[in-house]
C-alpha cells in the first residue's frame, strides 16, 4: 500500500511498521513466526527492486520486462490464502509409522493446544529424501482445491544422495491433452496417462470464467468467482502434472532409462483442432513449465530430459514412413499400408526410433493411467499384473530454481487434529 502511495500509506515500503506487526501477532504465531513471515515479505520487496533495477539499467539485458510488485495472497473480497513460513529451528518433523510435525506457536495458544507451547500435527506421506544433512524453512498452506494444509520443507542432502541411473535405456514421450502422456521405452515398455477428463473440466472452467467475464459491469475485468475458479483450475493442472512426472520418473528410472526425448504437443496438428482449441491446450498444458518441471524431478533420478520438436511424428506410419497418407481419427492412426495403432502410442514409438541408435526391444502391452485427482492409478484392464498398490499419498513438489543441486524440497500434507482450524489460523 506504500508502494502505491495509498492515503494512509505514504512514504517508502521499508518505513512499514514491522516493530508494531510482530509484537501483534507473536502471542498467537510465536515470536520467530512472526519474525518469519516479516523476513520472508522482505526478500519478496528486496528481489522486486533488484530486478526493477536490473530492468531500468541500460547495460544490463537480463531483464526485458518490468517486474510485478509483490502483492497480497488472495484478496480482500475472497479472503486472504493461507500460508505461513516456519523458521528452520522452530519446527521438529518426524518420520515413521505415524509422521508428525511439531511447531512452536505463541504463548497465546498454549494452554489452548499443548502445554509445551508446539502444535502437533499428523502427517500423511513420504519425505521424498529422508536422509537429509539440515532442514531449512518450512512453507506451511491451506490447499483449498483438495482441502487439507499442506507443507514444503526444503532439506540439504549430500550431493551422492542422488541416484545414478541403473542402465543406459531411453524413453520418449509424446505430450498432448487428450492423452497427456504417450511414452515408449527402448525396453519395451508403453504408458499412457489419460488427460480427457482432466482437459474438460479445463476447458469447462474456462467457459465458466468467460461467462462470468461477459456478465461483468462496464469497466470491470474480474470478479472474485472469477479469480477463485482461474486459482482452482491452475492448482488443479499443477497437482496431476506434479503426480504424473513423479509417477513416469519413478517407472523410468526402475526400466534403467537415463534419457528423455520430449516431444511438444503433437496431437495439436491434428486438422480438426481450431486455432482456438489450440491456444487452450497451450494454455492448459503450459509445456515450458511441465517440462521444466520433469527436467526438475528427473534431475534427482539422474536422467537427463531433451526437448526436441516433433513436427510429423504424430503423422508418420511407422510400417511404411507415409505422413500423408494417414489417417487420424480419435486415438486411432490407420494407413492405406494396413497399420492401425494407437496414436500417440504410436507417435512416441517413432519418435523414440528416431533419436536413438540402439535396438528397441519388442512391446508389451501399454500400461493405462488415469487421474482420480489425487494420483494417477493404473486402468485394471490394461494390464496383467495386479494394481500396484500405493501408500504415498504425498507429490512432490519441485519449484524449478533449486540451487546447484542440492536443496530439495518434500511436500508432505498435515493433517490437523483443531477443529475449525482454518478460521483460527486467519
Ligand atoms: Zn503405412
């Protein structure tokens, strides 16, 4: 509010009366919380004015677009989102059969919760690198699209913590919407993760949002609904593409693969898909940063991620090499030769013969994956072995700007045992 000189608000960020806010809020958060969320607000303004300064400064080409201030989570009208930072020596986690996280809070609430002034908390999953040297500062948050607090907690592990590739086998991978994921190994392995439902609640919200849009008063460009269901619909890609690359990686990895082709949206050339349709599967899919966020997940596996453009290869017929000749229909590639397979199948299959020079061995039957909005599971006819079954209920979270391999980051759900919690920690 200094920033944009709002009455009341006058004068530079850092004259903020921070003094005034911890001593408010330490009773409830605990001092060093409060000291936390103030730090953290700082390094968010601090990072603002280093690029806004990077962008004004002439000799200096690393910044060709003016930075957004930092601004609040959520809104007045919705209600702010919820999320804390717990400082690195003000948490304790720990792991077994009943995980628990324990924080301190403030002198306000122990009596309220436990005597000894921590909150204890359930966890449920997995520390993703259990043996970790330190921990560093915890992200604590309410997940509203699937209602339970979540938290991050980045940990420093030993650079041989890092697994090594078992074989030197290699995968491609065709990326689209109503599938996905299409995945060929060279050991003769197939996956394919179904993206069909998942795309149109996508593209239902979006058409929610632009009715929303259409019915706003001259002048306006958002509603709360609206931003609401823009936050939901992110959270939601964001949650199965973090499930899907931590799910293909864990399966690539055990096959001894340790190289990733990656080819860009291929059904998009498909020539019934409008130009519109197209721009929402870009939307949807946000490719960059799904690959970005594979290359992040592979990067603990050892494997290597390529990103190569596959221009045809979702038209080519891997028995007689035509790409106009072939026809597409739904999921189906046929040819005049007598080839009739599934298409991205198929494509990632070309693909993958196309970039490698070692012998890809006979196919097994494709494994099939569905998304039930909390992990992918495998469709039970699709394969002959029984359902894998699953205890971790956790994703992984990887943000993209982890520093020279080392700091990692787990993300684990806590379940809270106070009753109307979310209304408590506002
Ligand atoms: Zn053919």
């Amino acid at each position: 509010m200094r920033y944009n000189n709002e009455n009341g608000f006058e004068g530079d960020v850092w004259d903020a009366n921070t003094g005034a806010l911890e001593g408010k809020y330490k009773g409830v958060l605990g001092a060093s919380t409060a000291q936390q969320v103030i730090q953290k607000n700082s390094e968010a303004w601090r990072g603002f004015f280093d690029t806004k300064n990077k962008y004004h400064d002439e000799s200096n080409t690393s910044v060709t677009e003016h930075p957004e201030p930092p601004g609040f989570r959520g809104n007045e009208d919705d209600g702010r989102q919820l999320k804390t930072v717990i400082r690195n020596t003000s948490y304790t986690v720990e792991w077994g059969e009943r995980s628990r996280l324990e924080i301190l809070v403030g002198r306000e609430l122990k009596d309220q919760y436990d005597h000894t002034g921590r909150l204890r908390l359930e966890i449920a999953g997995d520390p993703n690198w259990p043996d970790y040297e330190k921990q560093g500062r915890l992200d604590l948050w309410y997940d509203e699209t699937d209602s339970t607090f979540r938290a991050s907690q980045p940990v420093t592990v030993s650079d041989d913590a890092r697994d090594t590739p078992l074989a030197d086998e290699t995968a491609a991978l065709d990326i689209g919407a109503n599938n996905l994921v299409a995945c060929t190994t060279t050991t003769g392995e197939q996956y394919l993760y179904e993206g069909r439902e998942l795309f149109q609640r996508f593209r239902e919200t979006a058409r929610k949002i632009a009715r929303l849009q259409s019915k706003l008063e001259d002048g306006r460009y958002s509603s709360k609904r609206i931003r609401r269901l823009y936050r939901k619909r992110t959270c939601r890609r964001d949650h199965a593409q973090e499930a899907l690359c931590r799910d293909l990686l864990e399966r690539l990895y055990a096959e001894g693969i340790n190289t990733v082709y990656i080819g860009g949206l291929t059904d998009v050339l498909d020539t019934h898909w409008s130009v519109e349709t197209n721009a929402k599967t870009h939307n949807f899919w946000a490719f960059k940063k799904f690959a970005e966020r594979l290359a992040c997940t592979a990067e603990e596996y050892g494997i290597l991620i390529e990103v190569r453009s596959e221009a045809w290869t979702s038209q080519e017929c891997p028995q007689c090499g035509s790409t106009n000749r072939t026809i597409r229909h739904q999921d189906t590639l046929t040819c005049p030769c007598g080839f009739d397979g599934h298409a991205d199948l198929t494509a990632s299959e070309t693909f993958l013969r196309r970039h490698i020079e070692q012998a890809v061995r006979p196919m097994a039957r494709p494994v099939r994956f569905e998304w039930d909005d909390h992990r992918w599971s495998e469709l039970p006819h699709s394969h002959e072995s029984p359902k894998e079954q699953r205890t971790d209920p956790s994703t992984v979270h990887c943000d993209g700007n982890v520093a020279s391999g080392v700091v990692r980051k787990s993300e684990i759900s806590v379940m809270t045992r106070i009753s109307d919690s979310r209304t408590k920690s506002a």
